[in-house]
C-alpha cells in the first residue's frame, strides 16, 4: 500500500483517510477507481492489484490454508480483465 499511497494517490487527489470508514468491497473500488483515473498502463496497474493481493495475505490468520484461494482471486484481478478486455476488442473489430 505505501506504493500506492507514494505515487497513484496524490495524482488523483486520494488520502488514507479517503478509506477510514469504508467497508472492505467499498475500499477495493476506491482503490481500483485511484488506479483506473491516474490513467496507468496495464503493467503498472498489474503491479499495483498485485500488491493489494500480497498485502492481503498478511492480513490472513492461516494463509497456507488459501493461497490456492487468493492466486484464484489475484487471477480475476490481473489476468482476467487483460483477457476480457482483448476479447471485446476483438469481437468490436468483428463487426467494423
């Protein structure tokens, strides 16, 4: 998260403070929206939803019990959308 903090969060505006009182789903979208405004390449946004995975792990009372669980989830997160959004891609230039 200090990465995040350092350079995404004062490109648009965002604090810690902005997450204080926000329920988990509601701070992930607030993360994933900082990314989605700061404009980043996909690389630099891979990095960073890559990062809230491994912070997450601490957060974890028996991590060996799930990390097939969290790689399933960091998956959905990072490749995932990198393969949704080449398949509308492709299926818009199928129509054109």
């Amino acid at each position: 998260m200090a990465d995040f903090f350092e350079t995404v969060a004062p490109l648009v505006g965002v604090t810690a403070d902005n997450f204080k009182d926000l329920s988990g789903p509601q701070a992930l979208q607030l993360y994933v929206d900082s990314l989605e405004k700061a404009n980043l390449s996909q690389s630099q946004m891979t990095f960073f939803m890559e990062a809230i995975a491994s912070d997450a792990t601490a957060l974890l009372p028996h991590p060996p019990a799930i990390l097939k669980h969290l790689y399933s989830t960091q998956y959905l997160l990072t490749e995932w959308p990198c393969r949704y959004h080449e398949r509308q891609q492709n299926s818009f230039a199928n129509h054109l």
